[in-house]
C-alpha cells in the first residue's frame, strides 16, 4: 500500500522571503533565504524511491532556476518524519533531507511502526545566500525553472 495526497493549488511554487518582501522593498535588504514548502501527506507500508527531474540542472545535481541570461541553484528538501532515507549506503531520518539528480536516487522506507498512515509531511523548495544576490541584479526579471518529482513505490 502506498497513498499521496497533496493539497490543491500547489502545482506552482512561488518563492517568498522569510517574513515577505517588506525588508527589500523598503529598504532593499537582500533576502538571505526564498522559500516555499508544499505540504503532502504520505501513507504506506512498503519502501519507495523519489527521485526528480530538473528543467535546468546544476552541476553539483541540484536542480535550477532561470531567467535567461543568470542560472541559480534551487535547493530541494523532503521532510516526512518517522520515515526512514537510503541512500549510497547512507540512512538518515527523512527530515530535511536532500534530493538532487545523483547516481543514487534515495529510497525511503517507514521506521519502527511498519507503516504510515496520513503522516504529515512536506517538500521545501528554496534559494539561499549569494544566488539571491544574483537574483536581485536582474530586476524586472522572472526565474523559473520546471522541476518534477516522482515517487515510485514500484522501484
């Protein structure tokens, strides 16, 4: 068994500073972090892979967003608490965990109770630091950059 549900609405993603645009419009204080979370909730009781696609990728695997002429990295997170990430040899608690196109694409899996029913979880989807920098230098200027992401319960 293996169910998602995601919110309505939440086909696009808009980036926004922590605590809204106020700081750069009235003052021009760069953002330190855009972000955006989509909140889903996961039920299951076998292991599954989610991997992504990326319109433009970076060469470090994590996807990108583009206005043209400028390319930043996008940061992409699963959050699904009391589930458990593989990757390459490594697992970790799925909780601020990475997903980039890499040769491991990570499975996750439910931890000591078996299975998830309607956990709470979420995917977060942000630009942090100097590639905000970037970003403001192109004014009037739209970054996008499509990125899909594919559970598979059938790895």
């Amino acid at each position: 068994m293996f169910a998602l549900d995601f919110a309505p609405g939440y086909e696009t993603v808009n980036l926004q500073p922590l605590g809204g645009w106020n700081q750069w419009q009235e003052f021009g204080k760069v953002p330190a972090t855009l972000r955006r979370d989509v909140p889903f909730r996961v039920s299951g009781s076998t292991d599954f892979a989610v991997d992504i696609n990326c319109e433009y990728t970076m060469p470090d695997g994590r996807c990108g967003i583009s206005n043209g002429p400028s390319t930043v990295p996008l940061d992409i997170a699963i959050n699904m608490p009391g589930l458990m990430g593989h990757r390459g040899g490594m697992i970790a608690e799925a909780l601020n965990y990475p997903l980039q196109k890499d040769v491991f694409v990570p499975r996750f899996s439910p931890m000591r109770e078996g299975a998830v029913f309607q956990r709470s979880s979420y995917l977060r989807f942000e630009v942090n630091g100097d590639p905000i920098k970037e970003m403001v230098t192109h004014p009037s200027t739209e970054y996008k950059g499509r990125v899909t992401v594919i559970f598979d319960a059938n790895m």
